[in-house]
C-alpha cells in the first residue's frame, strides 16, 4: 500500500494556520463577490452592541429598579441653613485702595471659615447640643429646644450617629469613641460657604428631622457668635486692666513735666517772643551796616596807597591828579597847560594835592572808627541775642514734653471709655444675617430621578461587558470569519433548527423546498459536488467536525436528504460510533428491513455490499452502518485496498456520503481524506472554538500527498441573531422569502 498509516503518522506537523494552499479546489470555492469596504471600528461597536440590544436592555432596567430601591431606601434628609454676615473691614482705606480692602475681607472670610469648621468649635457644639438636650430631658426650660415629635424617636446624638453608623454604637464604657463617632456625624452634616463674593457665609446642616436641621444650623452660628463675644470681651478686659494699672503712672508723669514748665518760667521770666525777632532783626541790620563800612574804608585805604605809590616813584604830577580824581585839581591843571609853565601856578597845583591826600586819609580814618563802633556794638547785640535764645530753648524744650504728656493721657482715657462700651456691648465682627427654619422641601432626590442616572450607568457597564466578552470571544460567526480564521472556503451554513429529529429533517429537506433549511442544504451539496447529476461521476463526501454537537450527522443526513433531489441513488456511510441519535432515529423510521452486517464486514469481506446496505425507500437513501466495536477502524482503513472498494460503491451510488468519526478522536479522518473526493469541515456556530477548529483542520491536513478539497460548514446558525451582525453573506438571502 502506497504510503502507511505509520510513516504519516512520524512527520512532523506545521504550526502555520494557513491551510487554503494545499487543499483548495475551484470546484469548493464560492464565486467572489465584489470586496467590501472594511466596517469602521464605530460601525463595529454599534453592531456588537446591537446585537446584544435585550440584554443591555434589561440591565438598562434592572439599573433603574435598583436605583429607584435605593431611593425608596434612603432616608429623606432635610437641609437647614443659617447665614451669618460679616463685618466690612474698617481700616481708613482709600477709594484708590479698593483691592486692599477686598483682600482683607478675603482674608477675613477665610478665617471665619476655617474656625467654622475647625475641631475645637464642633466639640464647642457638641456640648452646647447635649446641654440643650439634657436640660430638654430634664424638662427644666418652659420651651423646648428640640421638636416634641422628635423626643419619642429617640436621642438626637443617637440619630446622628445611627445615620451615620446604622449597625454599630460606641463600648459604652469608651466615651472617646462615642465622642469621635458624634463628632463625625456632626461634620458629615454640616456644611460652610461663602456666598458668592459676598460678606456672607451659609451654615447648613442636614438631617432627617426638619426641626433638627434648623436647631443645629443655628446652635452652630450661635455657639460660634458666642465664643467670638467671649473672646473679644476677654482681651478687651485683659487691655483695660492693662490700662488702668499704667493711667496713674502717665498722669503722674503729666503732673512732673507742667511743675518743671511752671518752674522755668518763673526762674527765668517771661520772654517775649517779639522782642527776640526785634533783636534778630536789628542784629541782620548791623551785620549789613559793619559790612558797608568796611567796604568804603578798603576802598579808601586803596586809594590812598595807589597815590603814594604814584609819588614815591616819581610819577609826573598830572597822573597824580588823575588818580586823585578831584575837580578841583583837574581845573588847576588845564589852566597851568593854557598859560605855559607858571611857579605860581605849580604851586597852587601841589597845595591842592596836599589837601586832597589829606581829605582822602581822613575819610579813612573816619571809616575805620565807624567800623570799630559797630562792631562793638555788634558784639554788645550778640549777648542779648544768646540769653534771648537760650530762655527761649529751655521754654521750647518743657513745653513739648508736656504736650506729649497730656496727649498720651488723654488717648488713654479715651481707650478706657471705649474699651468699657466694647465689653459692655461687644462686637463679634459678625452677626446673623438670617436664622435657619424647618426646611418644607428635601434635599434628598426622589427616588425617580435616580432611575435614569442608575439605567445609564447599568447600560454602560452592560455595554463594557459586551465589549469585552466579544473581544475574549473566540468563535466563528460568519462566512468571511471562518475562511479567514481556518485557511478554507467556507461553502455555506445550515440555519439553526430546535429539538430536530429524523421525520422533521426529512420534511425540511425534501417537503419544505422552500425554507431556509432546504435551500442553505441544497447550496451547500451543489458547491461540493457542482457535477452531480446525471451523465457525470459520482462523489463521495466526507462530512466531519472537530467535537462533538458540531451538527456533524445533521449535516451528513441532510445533505444525503438533499442529494435524493438530484435523481441517483444516494448511499449513508455511518462511521461514527457516538452521535448515533439521529442516525438511530433514521433506521427505525424508514428502514424496512435492517442488514445484519456493517462496513466493518464489507471491507474486511465478510460480506458482500448488498448485505451491509439497509434500504430506506421512503426517502431514497441506503444505508451502511458503523463498524462493530469489535473492528478497529483505524485497522480496517489502514490495511484494505481503499480503491477497490470505492469502485465498487461508486460504481453503484451517484453520491456517497460518508458520517465520519469526530477529528479530536484520531487518524482515521486522515485515512478517511483519501477515500473521498470533497471533506466538509462541520463547524458551529457561536460554539467552536477556532483554536481547537485548527488544530483539526491540521492535522487532517497532515501526511498524504493525495489533494482532496476541504470546505467549512457553519451550522446551527441562529439566522436573526446572524443577521443582526450585518455581515452581509449568504444569511441575509436565506431570511429573504422566496
């Protein structure tokens, strides 16, 4: 025998997927329709989820049930709120420094702010409350603070902390965890803002109660309000004490700077202010005067030396009267040059000029006495100026001191009148604005609303687990899919058919000619064995799968069922000993009378053919049953002479089609490939795995050098399900009614 079972075993197998190159027959190939454009991955998704739109749906509802349980769950909470209004910042600022004062009441409103919410006020209104409460419990105030219809529900605290802490209570011999628990509902519910960029702040409190909100909301302004008071009056009062204890000191001061004023002014008179400016005046006058004098007198003294110095050396007389300069002397001289030289003359010349060096020398001589007066009497002013000023310094030195004195004195006792209307009346620096009252409307939603935000939310993460179930989904669902996926065409696919059984097979196929069944049946047999019929040889088609209830028999039986249609004679070959449901159903409906032999005792010939065919003349198919259990297959096909007896059948039979085993189970649908002329690959779908698909579809492939054309079948396809992933293949055309 050419090639053993043996030697194919030992070869080595590929691990590439791609199948299509070696068994691949133009005979199995569909005509190729025009390429489509590739889906956009938008496209995809809305696919994806289209076709899973009743499920999303329904956890879409199941969403909005459970929100709208929660709502109807949940407490109605009320929220009260409180506004305060604080005080604008009064620092003297200018209109020109607008920003500074914003950046103050900034500043001021985040101070609030922080010790609103601070540790220390919210045990400051804790304890207030739980005075409140105890004095309410006691029955000692006329009014209660807290709602009469809230004492029976129980403790204000304890309906705090049950809000907060539904299933737990603080060890009652732990008051610091009942304390933090009690705080800890108080600042969940509460809540501190500032009103826009306003001076006011809201202080809102939720709760259950109405009543409760709004008593809280303003226990928590007024217990704050409060401690500002206290605090403001207690540095008031710190500085007023401070104050009083250093007044008598600074009137004792006042008291020692007038006495030292009084003092001097006695000791040393009074001064006149007006007589000081008269001798500083007089003093700048005689300054003016010494400075005048001694001028004329240079003057004079120059002159005088720049004549003596003319005559000493000689200098003819009429540059000497020249500098003398005097009329007088200049009519002299005219004269003597008129009348030629004349003693006479000459000598009046020089008597003149005597007289006026000596003219000249006296006026020098009276500047400079005028000059020595002066100065004397300068320094005689001098001395009245000096004890002028120094009365006047000492009186200017003690009455500042008093000024100041008294000044200090009196913004003191100015401090103290304010100081004591401050603690008389003190000023929080901010005041309420508005008291908080029991709230008519909930703060909380009703249950309604939160039904389409829960269906939304549901949808989407209905949607995301869509998404990902399809990315992890490892099935084949259309034509396109298998081919790329195994590496072979895919011939067509067999629509799904519930609860099927050998009667209501036969009806689809051979009485229903119309249905989708019949007609995707029909196409499939065509597309494997195209030159059945007729006046052209017989086939012989090799139905398998890779597991079982891949629809492996259902497709054998129907396309034998189909294959009656095309008018030969149809042979069955069961060679599958497990899925015999269907197979078992066909022999006891229409067979009349059931052979004893098997295709185990036909090829081992223990029999001849007619005795291992049992007739079906209902529906016109012979059939040959699976071998014994006592044959092993992989025997019987490994040592006859395969060529013998497919003559023979084919020489009988128009169309065989042989059921064989699953191929998980082993070689035999290996041997069995070169028994037959076409091998249809059963895949399901929306079930099989591709991995486990491939495999097979590997090792069919495996050993052998005889060509035979493979194809895929997807079966039990779900057409409206199909349809809905717009993929645009033969299942659309199956839905269409002929």
């Amino acid at each position: 025998m050419e090639g053993s079972v043996a030697g194919r075993a030992k070869r080595p197998r590929t691990t590439q997927m791609a199948v299509a190159a070696l068994e691949t027959n133009p005979r199995m190939r569909q005509p190729l329709s025009e390429p489509l454009e590739p889906s956009s991955p938008f496209r995809q998704l809305v696919v994806t989820l289209a076709t899973r739109k009743w499920f999303l749906l329904a956890i879409a509802v199941l969403g909005g049930v459970l929100a709208g349980l929660a709502g109807l769950a949940r407490p109605v909470l009320y929220e009260a709120t409180t506004q305060v209004i604080v005080d604008a910042p009064t620092g003297g600022a200018s209109s020109g420094s607008a920003g500074s004062v914003q950046d103050l009441l900034d500043s001021s409103i985040d101070d609030h702010l922080t010790m609103l919410s601070s540790q220390a006020h919210l045990r400051r209104v804790l304890a207030s409350l739980r005075k409140a409460e105890a004095a309410n419990a006691a029955g000692k105030s006329g009014s209660s603070l807290v709602p009469a219809d809230q004492h029976t529900a129980g403790s204000f605290l304890g309906d705090l902390l049950n809000r907060v802490w539904p299933q737990g209570k603080p060890a009652a011999g732990s008051p610091e965890a009942a304390d933090a628990a009690e705080l800890k509902a108080l600042r969940n519910g509460m809540r501190v803002g500032q009103e826009l960029r306003s001076r006011v702040i809201s202080i809102g409190f939720t709760d259950s109660s109405p009543a409760r909100a709004a008593l809280v909301a303003n226990t928590f302004a007024q217990v704050y309000i409060d401690d500002l008071i206290q605090k403001r009056r207690a540095l008031d009062q710190v500085e007023l004490q401070s104050l009083v204890a250093g007044l008598p000191q600074v009137q004792s001061d006042l008291v020692d700077a007038t006495n030292r004023l009084e003092t001097y002014r006695l000791t040393h008179g009074a001064v006149d202010q007006s007589a000081a400016n008269n001798a500083a005046n007089e003093r700048a006058e005689l300054s003016r005067q010494i400075s005048l004098s001694k001028a004329d007198l240079s003057a004079s003294e120059a002159h005088l030396e720049r004549i003596e110095d003319l005559r000493k050396a000689g200098a003819p007389v009429s540059a000497v009267a020249e500098e003398i300069g005097s009329p007088v002397l200049a009519d002299l001289m005219a004269r003597q040059l008129g009348a030629g030289a004349d003693e006479g003359q000459g000598n009046a010349i020089n008597r003149e000029m005597e007289q006026d060096i000596a003219r000249i020398a006296a006026e020098a001589k009276v500047y400079r006495a005028q000059v020595a007066a002066l100065e004397e009497h300068e320094r005689v002013l001098d001395a009245a100026v000096s004890d002028t000023a120094s009365q006047l310094s000492g009186l200017r030195a003690l009455e500042p001191q008093v000024t100041i004195v008294t000044q200090r004195y009196n913004e003191l006792l100015g401090r103290r009148q304010e100081l004591m209307q401050h603690i008389a009346a003190p000023s929080p620096g901010v005041a309420i604005l508005s008291m908080a009252w029991p709230p008519s409307t909930p703060k909380t939603l009703p249950a309604v609303f939160l039904v389409p935000p829960g269906m939304i939310v549901f949808g989407l993460m209905g949607a995301i687990f869509v998404m990902v179930r399809n990315a992890f989904n490892q099935t084949l669902r259309s034509e396109a899919e298998a081919e790329a996926e195994l590496g072979i065409p895919c011939v067509g696919l067999l629509p799904k058919v519930s609860g099927l059984h050998a009667k209501q097979l036969r009806d689809l196929v051979l009485s229903q000619l119309t249905s989708p069944f019949s007609r995707a049946v029909t196409s499939v047999l065509v597309t494997a064995a195209p030159t059945q019929g007729r006046g052209h040889p017989p086939h012989i088609i090799l139905v398998t799968s890779s597991v079982r209830d891949d629809g492996k028999t259902e497709l054998a039986w129907s396309l034998a069922l189909a294959a009656t249609r095309l008018g030969g004679r149809v042979l069955f070959l069961d060679l599958d000993r497990k899925d015999v449901r269907l197979t078992n159903e066909f022999r006891g409906e229409f067979s009349t009378v059931k052979a004893r032999n098997s295709f185990g005792d036909y090829v081992s010939d223990r029999c001849v053919l007619q005795d291992a065919v049992t007739r079906m003349p209902e529906i016109g198919i012979d059939f040959m049953a699976a071998p014994a259990p006592s044959d092993d297959l992989l025997t019987l096909l490994s040592t006859v002479d395969r060529s013998q007896f497919t003559d023979e059948l084919l020489s009988v039979y128009d169309i065989i089609i042989m059921n064989g085993p699953l191929g998980l189970g082993g070689p035999e649908t290996r041997l069995l490939k070169r028994w037959a002329d076409a091998v249809l690959f059963a895949v399901r779908w929306a079930r099989t795995r591709r991995s486990i698909a491939r495999g097979v579809l590997e090792s069919l492939r495996a050993g052998g050098s005889v060509s035979v054309p493979v194809g895929s079948v997807l079966t039990q396809v779900n057409l409206k399900k199909h349809a809905g992933y717009s993929l645009g293949n033969s299942a659309d055309l199956l839905l269409t009614r002929v």
